[in-house]
C-alpha cells in the first residue's frame, strides 16, 4: 500500500500488482479442483462423439466457455445444423454481457490489448470474485491485477482439463462431485451481496425464477432469471426513496 | 459436419462470445449505459450469483423422491449456515463438501 506522499512508486506498484494477482488466483483455488473435471467432462464428450482432439481444445481456447462448449458438442453429436448450434453457444453465452457491464463499471477504463485480453478471459467465476472483492473497503485500484490473476487462474485450469479430458478421457471418479464446489462458492459469493432489502428481493426473485424456468432450452432460465430479478430490485428500490443508495 | 465447416463454426462461436463478453468492458463504456441500466448494476451480483447457485441446490422433482435427493439442499443449509456465521468463502465452500461427502456415506 503506498502512503501518498511520494510519486516514483515503480518497484512497490510492481509488486502491489503480483500480490493482488496473486490474490485473485488464491481466491479462486477453492474452486479450480472442480473446473478441472468440468474441463475434462468436455474434453473427454467431444472426443467420444467424435471431434478431433484438435479442434476440441481448439474450442477450449477459441470460445473459452464451459457450458456453452458441452451444449455444442450435444447438437453436434445429434448432427445440429450449424446456425442452431451457433444459436446455442451465444444464448448461453448472452450472461457475459450482464458480467461485462458488473465487472466493467468496477474495473479502470481499459484499452487495446489489455481491453481485449480482459474481455476473453470474462468467466462467470471471475466475475463473480471481482465483483465481490470491489465491495471490499480499499480495493478500488487494484481490481484489474486481482481480476487477471483470477481469470488466468481459471483459464488454466479449463485448458488443462480440457487437455486431460481429451487424452484419458474423465478420470476424476463422478461420485466424488468435485463440480459441486462452483455452485458452492456462487452461494458463498451471494451471502455478503445480501446487504439490504431490494439486494434480497433481487436474489429471491432471480432464484424463483431459475426455478420455474429450469426447462427453457439453453440455459435461457438464467438470463430471464437474472433480468426479472435485477428488475425486482429495482422495483423494490423505487419503494423505499434512498433505500439502495451507496452512502 | 465437415471438418472445415467445424471450424467455421467454432470461429464464428468464439467471435461471438469474444463480443458479448467485450461489450461493456473493452467496447463500450459502461458510463454509456442509461441511468436505469446503471443502477441495475448494483443486483446483477445478488440476481445473478443467486441464479446460479440455486438450481444446484434444489432437487428437480417434488417432492423429492429419497434421502438421496436431499443431499446437495442439506449442504446447501450446511455451506450458508457456515458463510453467515464465519465470513470465509473457503469455510463454507469446504463445510458444503465435507457434508456432501458424508452425508453421501452415510445413506
């Protein structure tokens, strides 16, 4: 942390960077051991019915979203026709714009390179760690490094299960549901959000709404969920004039 | 599908995803949105982290049909209980396990 007073900060702003990378990543390790069998769930499914190893982690590199990689290999497999699997992969993938305006209204203004490597490495675990970190006291300007650590983190861990997936096939044993750790963590991440009383219509409405939507093709529950309850949080702010408002 | 139309299509995924994901980040400024997209802002945390983590908690069928579909909702209580009380995201993400595990044993 630096004292303000001096302006040539170089070597501390360095490592001040590292740290807050390195807290991104350690953040996020709770987690990675279930990204991991995700990865290679994916990696092993689209191998099986038939992908290339090659293109499968193309995949994984090009389109960097787990959810949406299974969904196209379950129409591919079924022998989709290209705009519908095309149609899938940008429905499930439609939550990153709710991500991106979160995380973006949090990070500094980013441009060129950094801009876009932020922008692919967008996840729905990084979001929600540096969306929860930015509501910690002092963290304004250091969320971009915490942000890349965390994000890098995740992207490792998804290319190497892919990897894995793809040579030997899902070796993690299902019963042992490592991948019930990434809805753990949301939970986690959801308790401190819970600060007043529109943020806990928002969450009881949004979670209702999954609920009722868990049949909607693709993934669809989410998004609707998510837009009907940031909408009731609204709705319950306007009830309470200056209820919601940031001190 | 032909190899060269997977790839085709592959680049076409990863270029839209690439643009949704780069929208209000490296795109478009997010100080461009309208004032009530701005403060929506503030409940896409608990919308969206709520939306995520619920299906997962929640059996599909009801009622629920056995003890066995009553696993991952008793870890669910078991992780928020944890949360609340302690504040580590690491503690309750580690008490969901540990009651999955056991409880799994168990029945």
């Amino acid at each position: 942390m630096t004292t303000g007073t001096t302006t040539n900060e170089t070597p501390s702003a360095v490592s001040s960077w590292r740290r807050e990378a390195l807290a991104g990543l350690r953040d996020t390790a709770p987690i990675l051991p279930g990204v991991l069998p995700f990865g290679m769930i994916y990696g092993a499914t689209a191998v099986a019915v038939g992908i290339s190893p090659l293109m499968a982690q193309a995949m994984s590199v090009a389109v960097f979203a787990g959810a949406s990689q299974v969904a196209a290999v379950d129409l591919l497999a079924r022998d989709a026709a290209w705009i519908t699997v095309l149609g899938a992969v940008l429905v499930i993938n439609s939550r990153f714009v709710m991500y991106a305006a979160a995380v973006g209204a949090v990070l500094p203004r980013l441009r060129g390179g950094k801009g876009m490597l932020a922008s692919y490495l967008l996840t729905d675990q990084g979001f929600a760690v540096t969306v929860a970190r930015s509501q910690k006291p002092n963290t304004a300007g250091s969320l971009l490094p915490y942000y890349l650590g965390a994000s890098a983190a995740l992207w490792t861990t998804w290319q190497t299960g892919t990897a894995v997936g793809i040579a030997v096939g899902g070796i993690v044993p299902p019963s042992w549901e490592l991948e019930f750790s990434i809805p753990l963590m949301f939970l986690a991440l959801l308790i401190p959000t819970l600060k007043d009383r529109p943020s806990w219509i928002a969450a009881v409405v949004a979670g209702a709404a999954v609920l009722l939507g868990r049949d909607l093709p693709h993934n669809l529950g989410l998004m609707v969920g998510s837009l009907l309850g940031i909408g009731a949080g609204l709705v319950a702010e306007r009830g309470r004039p200056g209820e919601g408002e940031r001190p | 599908m032909s190899r060269t139309s997977l790839l085709i299509l592959i680049g076409a995924a990863a270029l839209g995803t690439y643009l949704l994901r780069a929208s209000f980040l490296s795109l478009v400024a997010s100080e461009r949105l309208p004032l009530w997209a701005k403060r929506g802002l503030r409940y896409v945390p608990p919308a969206v982290l709520a939306a995520l983590a619920v299906p997962a908690f929640v059996p599909a069928a009801w009622p629920p049909d056995g003890a066995g579909s009553l696993v991952r909702p008793a870890a669910a209580v078991v992780a928020v209980l944890m949360g609340w009380r302690f504040g580590s995201v690491l503690l309750t993400i580690g008490s969901g396990m540990a009651t999955l595990w056991l409880l799994k044993l168990v029945l």
